[in-house]
C-alpha cells in the first residue's frame, strides 16, 4: 500500500491530499529515509512524521488491502514515541 493512503486509511493524517503534500515537504521519513507518497509500505516499516508540535514515530504492524473501519485502524501501528 502506498504511503499516503496508509497515513490517511491509518487515520494518522485525516486526508489523503494533506498526507501527500506533508510527505512532499519532507516531513516523512521511512526506515530512516526521506519518503515519497508513492512509497510501498510494508509490515515492520518504521514511520516517522514530523509534526508543528512534535515529531511521531510509528511501525507498521499490518498493511490493509483496502480501507479499514474506525475501530481496526488503531491496530493497523504501534506508537513508538
């Protein structure tokens, strides 16, 4: 699944046009590394997201098929810090 999707179907950013342009400003890294929207997300990734307040990182503990309900997209990561 693709980044940007991933960060909106996660519910860790509310739309998918906000997860594209926070990804093209470089405000998200995975594994360590400066990320694209069309970055292919697998399970053990490590997100990092880069917030006014303060900076979020994630893994990816399951990556959807397809959109997910409200309740099963908290399952979807693990807060890191």
């Amino acid at each position: 699944m693709r980044l940007d999707k991933f960060l909106k179907v996660s519910r860790l950013i509310k739309r998918r046009t906000v997860a594209n342009s926070v990804t093209e400003m470089g405000r998200v890294f995975v594994n360590g590394n400066p990320a694209k929207p069309a970055k292919q997300l697998k399970a053990g990734d490590v997100i990092e997201i880069e917030y006014a307040s303060g900076t979020e990182k994630i893994e990816v503990l399951n990556v959807p098929t397809g959109n997910v309900s409200v309740q099963e997209a908290s399952t979807l990561y693990r807060v890191i810090t």
